[in-house]
C-alpha cells in the first residue's frame, strides 16, 4: 500500500521549496506546495479505498530505528479506522488551506519559506497520525511543535510574532516534558512502546480504581496533551499564536496540531479506560477549559483572538467527550470542528484581506454587502459552531453532551451552557462585522493597521479572489452536511458508544441554547448595539478581569516565568556560568600564568647560574641513585 | 714500583689540576691542562690501556689542546681580571672547606671499593691497538659509523660558524 | 696511609679517588671561573678524570670494552672542543667579551 507515501509528497514539497523557492517564480512554489499536498491527498483517498472497510489495522514496517538492550523501536507506520478519520481531515482540510493560502499570502514576502514549512507541517502532521509506536508518535509531536514555532513567528521582525512563537514552542515542550515521562513510563511497565504491544498488555491489566501506575501514565500523557491541545493549564500559548499569518492559524492552530493531543488520548483509549481517575480528570479539565475560554471569548475584540478562545474551548469538548468514554463522539467533534473553525478563520482571514490588515471587531461592520460569499459562508460556520440541529456542529457537540449526562448531570449542564456562550459570541463576532454601518477606515486611508497581513492599500473593503473564496464554499458545505458522516459509527469496532435513552428535554437542551445565543446576540448587537457596552459597565470588575483573560498570563508571568529568568540569571548565568565555569577555566589559566611568572625568575641569562644547577641537579640525582640502592 | 709511581704522577696531576682551576691567564690554564692529560697518558700506561695512553697523547694533548691554544691566541685573551674581591678569609675558608670535601670522597670511595686488588705495571697486557681494532669493528661496529657521521656535522658546524659574515 | 696488600701494587680504589679528585676540580673550575676558555678547559678535565675511571674499571674485570668507551669519549670531546670553540669565537665575535657574566641578554 506504500503508506510513507503518503507523509513523503509534502517532505518533498518541503525539500524543494526549501532549498531552491528563493529562485522559483510563485506559480510554480504554488504548484509543488499545493501539488504535494494534493498528491498526498489522493494517495489518502487511494489507500483508503483499497483498504475499505479496515477491519483490522493495516501495518507496514519500514526499518528498525533504534536497536538498544531490550529497547527495539522501528519505523512503522498503521492504518486503522481512527487513523483513516485523521488522515481525510488532515489532507482534505489541509488541500483547502494551502489553495486558500496561495491567495492570502500573495502580497507577502518570504513567500516560499511559507509554503516550505506549511509542507513540512503537513509531513509532520501525517507521520504523527500514522506512526504506530509512540516514539514515532512523539517524533510527528515535536516536529508539529517545530513547524508550529515557524509560522507563528513567520512575520520574525515583529517582536511580537517571536515572542508568541517563544511562548508557543516553550509552553508546548513543558507538555512534551510530561509526555516523555508518560512514554517511559509505559515502556517501563509494558516494556514496548508500539501500539499493539502496549494496548494488549493494557488489556490484560485490571482497571484501576485507586491512584497507580496507569493513572500516572495517563495523567502524564494527559499533561503532554494540554500542551498541544491547549488546555488548561497549558493553553496560554494559543491565542498569541494568532501573531502569525491567518492561514496558519486555520490549518495548525484549528483543524490538525492542536487535535494532536485528542488524538493521542483517543489512541490510548486503552490505556485511560484502565484508570478512571484520570479518565474523570480529562473530563473535568476539558469542561473547565470550555466554560473559561467561552467567557473570555466572549469580550475579545480582535476577530481571530475571539476565534482562538473559542478553539480553544471545543477543544475542551473534545477532552469532555474522550474523559466521558464517548470517544468516537470526541473524534467525531474534532472533524466537524475542523471543518467550521478552519471556514471561521479562513474567513475571518478573507475579511482581514478585505479590510486591507484590520482585525478590530470595532472598526468594522456593513461588510455584508462588500463582501457576500465572506458573510455567507461565516454564517453558515457560525450556525455549526452555534449548534443549530442537523448541522455538523450539533451533531458531534450533541452527541458528546448526552454523553455527559450520563456520566455526571452536571456536567452536561455547565456543558449546555457553555454551548450558549458559543452561540453567543460567535454571533455577536457575526454581527458586529458583517451589519450595521461601516466603522473603519475608509478608501482615502491607507490602512496598515492590524498585525502582521500588509495592506495593498485598496481602501475599499472588498471581496477575496475565487481562490479564496473557493475554499471557503467548500468548507461551508461541509461544515453543513458533515452532521450525515456517520463517523461514531465508523468508529464502533474501536470505541464503543453507549447509546442510552436520555430524557426528551435533556435532548432538547442543545438547540434550545444555540438559538438563545443567537437570539440575545441579535438583540445586542443588531437591534440594540449601545446595551453591550453598558452591560459591560454595569459589570465594570468582573468584566475587566475576564477582558484580561483573568490575568492568567500575568499570574505565569509572575509565578513562573519570571522567578525563571531571575534564577537563571543570578544562579545560573553569574553564579555557574561566570563564576564557577568562566572562573574555573580563567582560574586555571591565571595559575599557569602565576606559576610561570614565578618559574621565569629561574632564567636569568647568568651562564654561570645555569652551570651551578647543572651541578647541584646532578648531585641530586646521583644522591637518589645512591639511596635507592645503586643501579644494580 | 708501580705505587711510586702512581704517587708523583697522581700528584703532579692533581698539582696541575688546581694550577689549570686557579691561574689567572688561559695560556696557563692550557698548559697545566696538558700537564695533567700527560700524567693520565702515563697511569693509562700502567693500567695496560696502551692504545688509549697513545691516543690521549696524539688526539688530547696533540690535537685537542693545540686547538685551544690557537684559539687563545687568536682572541688575545688576557690575563683574567681580579674583578671579585674575594677577602683572604673567604679563599682560605673555601680551600679548607675543599680539601676536606676531597678528604671526604677518598674515604668514602676507599670504604665502598677496599679490596679490589691492586695494579701492577705489566700484570694485564689487553689493552692492544689489535684487540681494540677488533673489538671496534665487530661488536662496536655501528657506534663506530656513527661516530664517523659525528665528526662530519662537528667539522661542518665549526667551518659554517667560523664564517666571516655571521 | 693504609697497608700495601701487595709491595709491587698500587689498590686500584686510589685511581678511583684520583679520578674523583680530578673530576671535583673540574666542577670547580668549571663553576668559579668567569672566563669562558677556561671554564671550557675545566670540562674537558671533567672528561678525563672520567676516561680514567673507565680504564680503571677495565682493568678490574680484565674487560677491553671500558677502552672502547674511552676512545668514543675521546672522540665526543674532539668534535665537541671543535664546535664549541668555533661557537665562542663567534661569540666573541659579536659581544667581543670572554667573560660569560657578560653573555646574559636570554633572560626574562
């Protein structure tokens, strides 16, 4: 089935673009980026043809890594059901980014460097998904972090671009460091880190009710997860992610690395079905997560910072869905929220494009009628994202709510609500940008405002090429009927989904929330737009401190990071690295010096010095000769 | 007769010996310095060394010391200035202190080696320009050659440093 | 003095102390002097006091190989008084001085 193939297309992409993009001409940096992307695509669709329907996983082993006492890694790649899941979105979703890219990034520079590390993330991407070992899997992690830190800090002579892809990579490795203890500690006990092995071993373990070793394992991967996945307490690094170019953020930052962590969690299923405790606490921390970053998206004004909360917090429903046990339902929400969070911000992109660089929800408004496949295809995401009955976004999101309810009622109800909150402000997003007047700038200015997308100086909002806006029809389509993909079922051999009958009204919950949002989102922000401002007065402090993101960054700052930079510099840099190295080498260096400054006296140019030494050190040596014995 | 012997040329060698250290023209010096390889040449005799008391006698004294004088000569070296003003007592306390250093060694070399037989003029006869030819070229072979190549480089140093333009 | 053992025979242990005495006052010489021929001839002193212990050896073990050893000896001092003075007259040459308390500038 030659699966490498299918990670080998954007690698190769990635070499040639690399190595000689400076000297192709943009046509053709498009078509080995978007090309191999496309490539890899088909081989997807081709492989995944051929296996239908994958009953059992679909191995193929490469070559043996690592070789070293009872440690044996090799390079194998595996296709099952779950994997088949992940490789549509990714290539699929990734095809439409990388067209959409090639519209949004033509006014650019450093152009071909985008298209080489946006290939050599889809080549990380893919081996993360199809590796079948977990070092493998790590490998695919890092190098998603990697090509993560790359594009955010894109734009690299803005401070502000560095500094949040210094925050994303950081915050990411300290995940990787609970990762890496997981994965040794399932080596330990397992004494293998390939799938197969390490999932019958678990299989015949008893499920563990009190804290254990598989509780650890699990906690630690968990821990590994929340740094890719961004949950708390490790999703600080996403939003600020948003410094980098808007295609980044749709395709890394939304639809493929980010899932990386529920991935991991589903794929270890086995693991974490064996340790309730820590089942319970990836529940507990997506909810948490969802509910938080819900109510801080709820008074961003920058349009992506608005779309990153709210990634951030349906990534919290999809931890809620695997810590619940309804894994296939979890997974089912990372397709659907791939499909509409990458339109929202390709979207959200397309409207920054418009606007020439503005990404102030404030200074915009009436783009309805400028831009109306833009406004249309928003709609159509937020109506998914809202949680509309029969479109994608409701039905996975639904689907993961009951599952709720039957494992902790009131988790389903902090859940339900949250899934108000994200009626709310994506519509309240909607609105504010696409009706009303117009409050920007208009065409006698040259806007260079808003980070990072340089203006082309148009003035006029207006609508994007097809390019563009292509990918956007697409994914609003399937953002509507990607509810029908029956992917729970798909999924049942590996994840088994206990279907219970839940209460008509619990059912009815949902719906009953997304059209509340929606509605109270109108009323704020169509029909009266001055009550949202004098609700946030009469709220003055509460409203501040979720406006500040609770101020979660600055209790990082001042917690961790900066007793770090004082530490290292006082500690580590003056004391161990000035003092004790540099002194210790300098150190030496001076005692050479002294000792030969004081040895030198000896040469004193006399002859005749020299001639009573000669004598006296003979005289010594014979004296030793005579005390050792004599030379017999 | 041997011992009488021995006891006039060891003392006129040790006379010259303190002569060649304490003169104060080089010229003197040479002189008791060949004094001295004079009276070795003859106790080499008494040790049956024939070939060695010739040779010291063609190549040391003959040779060796000859060079030095020329080259005395040539650089008009004069007598050696009192520069040091050694006082009485320091030069009497250093000769005392010397002879008795000396007095020191002859009794500890006559405590290490008491009986080892004495010498007598005649009783060993080895010492022949035969067997030291044969010894030279079978055994001694290579430090011969060797030597040969020692002498060229000594010939070429001294002519190249003897040059007028260095 | 102490008895002869045999009327006709000089203890070989005297050659030894004569050599020895010869070879102290070479070191003498070669230390006190200041003029740089004589502290070359009292080497060359050293060496004969040398050569003679190495006769005398030989004569003990009735070995000729301590011949041998003198005769290279010799030789050495030959080709070494050879150079060595070619280097002194070139020094005298440059410093014009025989006083080797005068040839001191290799210091530190």
């Amino acid at each position: 089935m030659n699966l490498w193939l299918i990670p080998a297309f954007p690698l190769l992409g990635f070499l040639l673009n690399g190595l000689f993009g400076r000297r192709f001409s943009k046509p053709l940096i498009n078509l080995i980026a978007v090309g191999s992307v496309m490539l890899s695509f088909l081989w997807v669709l081709k492989t995944l043809n051929g296996l239908y329907p994958i009953e059992q996983p679909h191995l193929e082993h490469y070559f043996t890594w690592i070789q070293s006492g009872s440690l044996n890694i090799s390079v194998d790649f595996g296709v099952d059901r779950l994997t088949a899941v992940f490789l549509l979105i990714v290539t699929g979703v990734g095809l439409l980014i990388h067209t959409y890219a090639m519209g949004y990034m033509e006014h650019e520079g450093g152009y071909y460097r985008f298209f080489a590390y946006l290939n050599l993330f889809m080549f990380f991407m893919l081996t993360l998904v199809l590796a079948h070992n977990y070092l493998l899997l790590f490998v695919g992690w890092e190098g998603v972090g990697l090509c993560s830190y790359l594009l955010i800090g894109f734009y690299f002579l803005e401070k502000f671009a560095t500094d949040a892809g210094n925050k994303a990579f950081i915050v990411n490795r300290i995940g990787d460091f609970g990762f890496s203890l997981g994965a040794f500690l399932i080596f330990k006990q397992f004494g293998s880190l390939d799938f197969t092995q390490v999932f019958e071993g678990a299989n015949k373990m008893p499920v563990e009710n009190s804290f254990g070793l598989m509780t650890g394992i699990c906690l630690l991967l968990l821990l590994g997860a929340t740094g890719k996945s961004a949950q708390i307490p490790l999703y600080v690094w996403l939003p600020d992610a948003m410094a980098g170019p808007t295609p980044v953020s749709a395709l890394i930052h939304a639809a493929t690395m980010v899932t990386a962590g529920v991935y991991m969690v589903a794929r270890s299923s086995a693991l974490f079905l064996h340790a309730p405790i820590a089942m319970d606490t990836v529940a507990v921390i997506g909810l948490a997560t969802a509910f938080l970053a819900a109510t801080i998206g709820l008074t961003q004004f920058d349009i992506k910072k608005v779309f990153a909360y709210s990634t951030v917090s349906q990534l919290g429903y999809m931890f809620l869905g695997c810590g619940v046990g309804a894994f296939s339902a979890g997974i089912f929400h990372v397709m659907t929220h791939a499909f509409f969070k990458a339109l929202l911000f390709l979207g959200a992109g397309a409207v920054i494009h418009g606007l020439s660089g503005e990404q102030d929800l404030r200074k915009m408004g009436g783009l309805a009628k400028y831009m109306p496949i833009t406004c249309a295809t928003l709609a159509a995401a937020s109506l998914a994202i809202a949680g509309v009955p029969f479109l994608s976004g409701a039905a996975s999101k639904d689907l993961i709510l009951e599952a709720a309810y039957q494992h902790a009622p009131w988790m389903y109800w902090v859940a339900v609500f949250t899934a108000g909150l994200t009626a709310f402000y994506v519509w309240r997003a909607w609105f504010m940008a696409f009706t009303g007047e117009y409050r920007g700038k208009k065409q006698d200015e040259h806007a260079d405002a808003g980070h990072g997308h340089g203006g082309h100086g148009h003035g006029q909002p207006h609508e994007s090429p097809f390019v563009m806006t292509g990918p956007l029809i697409a994914l609003a389509l399937l953002s509507l009927g990607g509810g029908f993909l029956s992917v729970t079922k798909w999924l049942e051999p590996m994840f088994a989904l206990h279907e219970e009958a839940v209460p008509f009204m619990i059912r009815l919950m949902p719906a009953v929330m997304a059209f509340g949002g929606i509605f109270l989102a109108f009323v704020f922000y169509y029909l009266k737009p001055g009550l949202a401002d004098s609700f946030a007065g009469a709220f003055g402090g509460l409203y501040r401190l979720v406006f500040d993101k609770y101020r979660i960054d600055e209790f990082y700052n001042a917690v961790v990071v900066e007793p770090v930079i004082q530490g290292s510099r006082t500690v580590l840099w003056k004391g161990v690295d000035a003092g004790g190295i540099d002194g210790a080498v300098n150190g030496l260096g001076r005692l050479s010096r002294g000792t030969g400054s004081i040895l030198r006296l000896m040469q004193s140019g006399s002859i005749r010095a020299y001639a009573a030494w000669v004598v006296f050190g003979s005289v010594l040596v014979i004296l030793a000769i005579g005390v050792a014995g004599g030379l017999r | 007769m041997t011992p009488f012997f021995f006891i006039i040329l060891a003392g006129f060698a040790v006379f010259c010996a303190i002569s060649l250290v304490s003169q104060t023209h080089p010229i003197a010096s040479a002189l008791s310095l060949v004094g001295v390889m004079g009276a070795l040449a003859v106790l080499y005799l008494q040790l049956g060394a024939e070939f060695i008391a010739a040779a010291q006698m063609i190549v040391y004294a003959g040779a060796i010391m000859v060079l030095f004088v020329f080259v005395i000569m040539l650089l008009n070296a004069g007598a050696e200035q009192e520069a040091r003003r050694v006082s009485r007592l320091a030069r009497f306390t250093g000769m005392l202190l010397m002879a008795v250093f000396l007095g020191i060694i002859s009794l500890t070399i006559q405590a290490q080696f008491p009986k080892m037989g004495g010498v007598t003029f005649g009783a060993w006869v080895g010492g022949t320009a035969q067997e030291i030819g044969v010894l030279l070229f079978t055994t001694y072979l290579l430090p011969f050659e060797v030597t040969s190549v020692l002498i060229l480089i000594a010939l070429v140093g001294a002519i190249v440093l003897a040059r007028k333009e260095i | 003095m102490p008895a002869l053992p045999f009327p006709d025979s000089v203890p070989l242990s005297w050659y030894l102390i004569l050599s020895a005495v010869l070879f102290c006052l070479g070191i003498a010489g070669f230390v006190y002097r200041r003029n740089v021929i004589t502290v070359f001839m009292s080497i060359e002193l050293m060496l004969n006091a040398v050569n003679l212990t190495f006769i005398t050896f030989s004569y003990k073990l009735k070995h000729i190989d301590g011949h041998i050893f003198a005769f290279f000896v010799m030789v050495v001092a030959a080709a070494e008084a050879a150079v060595g003075l070619a280097i002194i007259l070139t020094v005298f040459k440059n410093r014009h001085t025989l006083l080797i308390d005068e040839v001191n500038t290799l210091k530190w």
